[in-house]
C-alpha cells in the first residue's frame, strides 16, 4: 500500500498494525447498519434529503 514517494517498504511492524483487512470483513454488516441508522436520523432531523439517506443505502459484498 505504500507507494508514492516511500522508496522503502514500512517495517514489518508497522504493516502488522496497520492491517485490518483479515477481519474488516467480519464487521462489514454491522458498519454499514450503522452508517445507514446514522443517515436515517441527519434524514428524520432534516440535515439530509430523503434521497440522500436512500443513497447510504448500500450492502456488503
């Protein structure tokens, strides 16, 4: 993931840290219901459309 102007690769370290990818996907469902209840709530308050709370509207893989 580190390209652009990192001549080196990061430590070993810091790539264990970082990765999150082997267990994202256990949490996938329970990121987007969440994201979907919070578009549903800036909805009922009138801070977004309800075409735009429709639009977060989305599904995991």
């Amino acid at each position: 993931m580190r390209k652009g102007r990192f001549s080196k690769p990061a430590p070993e370290i810091v790539q264990r840290y970082s990765e999150s990818v082997s267990f994202d996907w256990r949490l996938c469902r329970y990121d987007i219901a969440g994201s979907i209840a919070h578009a549903a709530a800036l909805a009922q308050a009138g801070i977004i459309t309800a075409d735009e709370r429709e639009k977060s509207s989305v599904h995991c893989a």
